[in-house]
C-alpha cells in the first residue's frame, strides 16, 4: 500500500501528464475534499493555472445541474479532475456533463467516490505494468468471436462479438485515450457485446449506487441471459433482488447486457466494495445496460448501467485460455 500523496502524483503526472501548459480544474465537494487536495497540490508543482470548487459551494445535493460556473471553466480547461461523493441522479446532472465539456478542449480523469483508499492502493500501482498487461490482453481480445467466461460458483457465459464494435483500453494513461477521459483507478479492456447467453454469479460489488451493498460473495446475484437479455434474476437478499428487477425495468434497453469488461490492474489484491476501483480488479465483469456506443460503435442505448464483478474467472477466448481461477496465464 502505498501514500494518498503517491497517488496523486500518479494521477496528475503519469495518468493525466499534466504539463505547465495544462489549466487545471479540480472538481470535489466537501466529503472528498480532503482527498482532492492532495491532486490540487501535485498540480501547482507544475502549472500556476490550477483551480479547486466545491460542489456544495452550489447548493444542495444532489445538485439538479451542472453549475454554470463550473460549465464555464471546465469547458476553458484543458486537464479536469473531477472527484466527488456519487449521489442518486447526478450522474446524468453532473458527470456526463462535465465530461463532455471537459473533453471539448481537454481530458478528464473521473474519480467519482475517491476515498483515501483508492488513492493509497489503486492509484499507487504499477500503471507500466497495467499498461503493458492491458495491451496483452487487448491484441487477443480484439480480434475474438468468442469468449466463453467460467467459474467454480458455476458462471458458464458465452459473448459474442462483431469486428464493427470497438474494443478500447482503460490503462491509466488518459492522454493516450480515444475517448479523452477515463475513470481512475484505472486498468481494462471493454467493450459492447454482440450477444451473450447462459448463467453468471455474480460475487463480487455492483455499481451504480447498488455500492452499498458492498462485495456480495455470501448473497450472490445469479442471471440467466438469453440473446443478451435477461430472462431471470434471483438473490437471498430480497431487498437487494426487488431494487434490481425495478432497475431494469426502467427503459427498453435496461434488462440487456451492454459493456463487457476484462480488469487489467494487477496490483490489486482484493475487493473492497468499491466499484470504481473493484471493476479493475483482474477477471470479468458485464454492465447490464449501456454498452458505451459513443465509443465503442453499438447501436443502441439505455439510461441504465449496471456494472457487476464475477470473481475467480476463467475466461476463453477462441478456444485458449488467458485467465485460470482469476490469474492472467498469459
């Protein structure tokens, strides 16, 4: 484990690379703060133009729109960082407005929920090595037609892709991204499935505001998928089973599996119920619901995006094996 001031100098210098040239906006909020600061700080030792705002400077949260303020100077500035407590709703208030502005002229890195944790253990890895397993995996996975993805818990999932959807690397190094933003902690490689069929335990977090209930290893979530679809959702934890049926419910495309996703940063050694840094973890995990067609090239869309861990994955690309019980044999 290493330091939140380590953290930071990896995100402003090796994942950002911010430069003297750079206008630097940090984006937090009172609960984050603390954190942020240390970002703030890493880029002063390198850039005058550097700017820290509070969210709750602009009312309560959550916030029903992106503050006009911050609209301003996040589109003028070319390195944002936004890094903020989640709060239900303000992912389409605030982080997907202020990513698309801030990638007009600039990059982003989107660090949405940072504790002192997440600095100081997935923001201190080893993002050569992250990068260099990264491109590994994406040399095999792009070319595939089909990836069959098991566990001992019994996930028996087989995807199906298409050589017009893109597959993209996430690997910490955001200046060298398509995209021009990336979610830190950092480390896959994703995309939107053709079609997907079978079983998945799911074992591990969730996301999208579903965090709370923390690594679900001793009430797993279990999905029957049929044509990417899916066709049954059953867990212990009723409450838990009741909130993800009335989730995907919530537009045409909510109960379909979009993203599919191979986490790529190898030093991390357990979850922590953390989506953002837990989908990076090494092994697979599905997003029901958008598939990123902005970047990736699918044709369709949906308002939900329910990321979901498989742990202790052995995933099968054409035929040969690159992951075995969650350890990379390649």
């Amino acid at each position: 484990m290493g330091t939140i001031k380590e953290g930071a100098r990896q995100a402003v210098r090796n994942c950002m690379k911010v430069s003297s040239k750079d206008i630097v906006l940090v984006v937090t909020d009172t609960k984050t703060k603390p954190v942020a600061k240390y970002i703030e700080e890493e880029s002063k030792e390198i850039t005058k133009k550097v700017e820290l705002l509070n969210l709750d400077d602009y009312g309560k949260r959550p916030l029903k729109k992106l503050p006009k303020e911050i609209a301003e100077k996040a589109r003028n500035a070319t390195a944002v960082f936004y890094m903020a407590e989640q709060f239900k709703g303000e992912k389409e208030s605030l982080r997907k407005p202020i990513i698309k502005l801030a990638t007009e002229n600039g990059r982003q890195a989107h660090m949405p929920g940072i504790t002192k944790e997440l600095m100081e253990e997935g923001m201190c890895t080893d993002y050569k090595k992250v990068q260099e397993l990264s491109k590994k995996v994406y040399d095999i996975v792009s070319k595939a037609k089909t990836i069959k993805v098991l566990t001992k818990k019994g996930t028996d999932l087989t995807a199906t892709f298409s050589s017009k959807i893109k597959w993209l690397i996430a690997d910490g190094n955001i200046t060298n991204k398509e995209t021009k933003w990336s979610n830190l902690p950092d480390g896959e490689v994703f995309t939107c499935v053709e079609n997907i069929n079978g079983k998945v335990i799911v074992d591990g977090s969730l996301g999208d505001y579903f965090d709370k209930y923390k690594v679900i290893e001793k009430t797993p979530l279990i999905l029957e998928i049929k044509n990417s679809r899916i066709i049954k959702l059953e867990c212990e934890n009723k409450k838990l089973e009741k909130e993800i049926k009335e989730y995907i419910k919530q537009d045409e495309n909510a109960d379909r599996i979009g993203e599919f996703a191979i986490g790529t940063n190898i030093g991390l050694k357990k979850l922590i119920g953390n989506l953002v840094q837990d989908e990076k973890f090494p092994g697979i995990h599905i997003a029901i619901g958008h598939g990123y067609p902005e970047n990736t090239g699918s044709d369709w869309d949906s308002k939900a995006h329910l990321d979901v861990i498989i742990q202790k994955t052995t995933i099968i690309v054409d035929g040969k094996e690159i992951m075995k019980n969650g350890k990379f044999i390649i």
